[in-house]
C-alpha cells in the first residue's frame, strides 16, 4: 500500500535521562514530528510510505532527510529550499514531574511552503491513503494551504483519507483550531483524536472525563463519537485512552466506532522510557491494521499494542517490527529475553 503524509520534521533536543533543561550541558539530538512518525512505522510494517515536507538544502535539512531514509521512509517528494529546520527541546519527566516541550520551530521550511512548489497529483495519482495532523495548519499560513490543496487532490484521486486532530495548545487557540479543522473534516474518511482533541478542534465534548485524575467516562465517549460521525461523516472514529498514574506509569487502551459498533481494546500497563510519539504510534498502527485486518476491531488491537511497545522505545520513531506487535498481541507481556 502507498500512504502518503505530508508535514513538519524537525531536529529533537533533549536532556540526558532524567535531567531538567537548567541542569543539561548536553543534547541528545534525533529527528521527530508527528507525520513522520507515522511514516517510519508503516515503512517498519512494509508499506511504501512517503513523507512530504520542505527542508532547506543545507546539511541539517539534509540529516533530516537521511534519518528518514535510514528507516525506510521514501523521500521522493521533498522539496528542499527555505532557511531553517525546526527544533523542539524535550525535558523527560518522571514521577508525579510532567515531561516538558519547548519549540523553536517559528519561520521553518515547511511553515513558509506554498502548495504550488508540490506537484500533488503526482503525489497521489497512485497513492492509497493520506495521513495528516492537525499539526500541520497549526504551524502558520503555508501549512494551511498545505494541507487544504493536499486534501483536494487526494478526494481528487479517490485516497482514503485519515487525520488525527492533534490539537496543540502551544501552537494556537482552540478558536482558531476550529476555525481551520471543521472544514477540513469533509474530506476525511477516519479520524482519529482524544477527548481534548475533539472538543479544542471540533467542539465535541466527551461527558465527565477528567485525564489528569484518569477518570474516563466511556459511555460519553461512544455519545461524542456519535455525534462526529453525524457532523462529519466519517467511516470510524477511535482514540487512544492514557491514564495517567504518573509521569513513569501509564494504563494505555484505544477505543474505536464504526457508526453501529463501539469497541475498547484491552489495556496495557506501561512503565514508560519515552512516550513522545505515543499517539503517532497508534495512528500507523491503526492505518496498517484497517489495510491487513479482517475488521476494525482487530485493526484496533493492533494500534494499541504497537504504541504500547512505542513507550518502551527512545526517540520518536516507534521502531518495532508488525512481528513483534503480533507477539504481545498473543499476550505475551513478559519481557523476557528473545535468544
């Protein structure tokens, strides 16, 4: 299958192990952002994935495109020009100490991209699926534009068409996210978002839930998505369900809706070694599980097994193989030694 995403890679800072900003001398420096995530895991699972973005010539931008390839990525349709990479600077919580993000990332590339530098029906002219984020159009005027011209020349070309909302507060208001994602909605086929998600970008609200206390109220949940699938139209709507014990501990679930089915997968127990790509893990699991399942609820499953694995994993890639999904999928959680 050909799945293409289009939108920002950026240069990841962050501290050695547990050490606050103040206290670091040094960076860990890798390569992250939510499209792309998603992309190395579908190329990890064996699926042609192209990433779209703009980066500049010079060597950064090029380091970006090599980590990309090292994993897979096809990169055919990078543009290259512009002045600068985005850079985002992650502080890794632990306990009760929540993780930190700082982004460095105004007047990059791909902010500052005008659609017509893409050919997009060379893009999608034999493309099976598109993924985007609600990342993209947070990032300025060029990734509107971006995302608005992609989403017509994917219908254009009959591409299923997934999003996942993620809304992010450092990057614009709620007002202004609603603003730009309702519209955008008609174009999708799976939409995929938490409860924070969907009442920021679409103004639905999931009953009672409170995740900082944990308290999920799944009833409400099969009501939201009901109620977006009758705005929208769309085919299935699922989210990822984190409770958060700590910053160090995580029960992770998913749940799904089909428009006459609401489905939780299991949950998992996660002690987490980086849970930044968490939800970029479960939306590739969930592309690949609705393109090799016999159904949705197992398409589910597999989406939460693979980011469940993607927290025990450093950096933003989620880096394990469907086989390895598989195994935990046949509930094997021991962690014992493979040899």
């Amino acid at each position: 299958m050909k799945v293409v995403t289009i939108g920002e890679i950026m240069l990841r800072l962050s501290g050695e192990g547990f050490l606050r900003f103040v206290q670091a001398d040094k960076f860990d420096a890798t390569y992250g952002g939510g499209e792309a995530n998603v992309c190395v895991s579908l190329a990890n699972y064996g699926h042609d994935a192209y990433f779209v973005t703009k980066l500049p010539k010079h060597e950064i931008g090029q380091s970006a495109v090599n980590s990309l390839r090292r994993f897979g990525v096809k990169t055919d349709y990078i543009v290259r020009g512009g002045d600068r990479v985005g850079i985002y600077f992650l502080e890794t919580g632990a306990s009760m100490r929540a993780s930190k993000v700082i982004y460095d990332r105004a007047g990059s590339a791909v902010s500052k991209a005008d659609p017509s530098e893409f050919d997009f029906d060379r893009i999608f002219g034999d493309a099976d699926w598109f993924h985007w984020t609600g990342i993209t159009p947070a990032i300025g005027a060029g990734g509107r534009a971006l995302i608005s011209e992609a989403l017509k020349a994917a219908k254009k070309h009959k591409v299923t068409v997934s999003v996942d909302l993620n809304y992010r507060k450092k990057l614009w208001s709620a007002e202004d996210a609603a603003k730009c994602m309702a519209p955008l909605m008609r174009y999708v086929d799976v939409c995929i978002g938490n409860e924070e998600d969907a009442e920021k970008c679409l103004g639905f609200k999931a009953g009672k839930t409170d995740v900082a206390s944990g308290e999920l109220e799944l009833g409400a949940y099969r009501g939201m998505f009901a109620e977006m699938r009758d705005a929208f139209g769309f085919k299935y709507i699922a989210s990822s369900m984190r409770e958060s014990h700590s910053a160090s501990d995580n029960t992770w679930s998913g749940i799904m809706y089909d428009g006459k089915e609401f489905y939780q997968s299991r949950k998992y127990q996660v002690r987490i070694v980086d849970r930044v790509g968490g939800g970029d893990a479960f939306a590739s699991g969930l592309i690949h599980g609705l393109s090799a399942k016999p159904d949705f609820k197992r398409a589910l499953d597999f989406a939460v097994a693979a980011s469940a694995l993607k927290h025990t994993v450093f950096g933003d890639y989620n880096l394990v193989s469907a086989d390895e999904v598989e195994t935990l999928l046949q509930g094997d959680v021991s962690g014992r030694v493979r040899r």
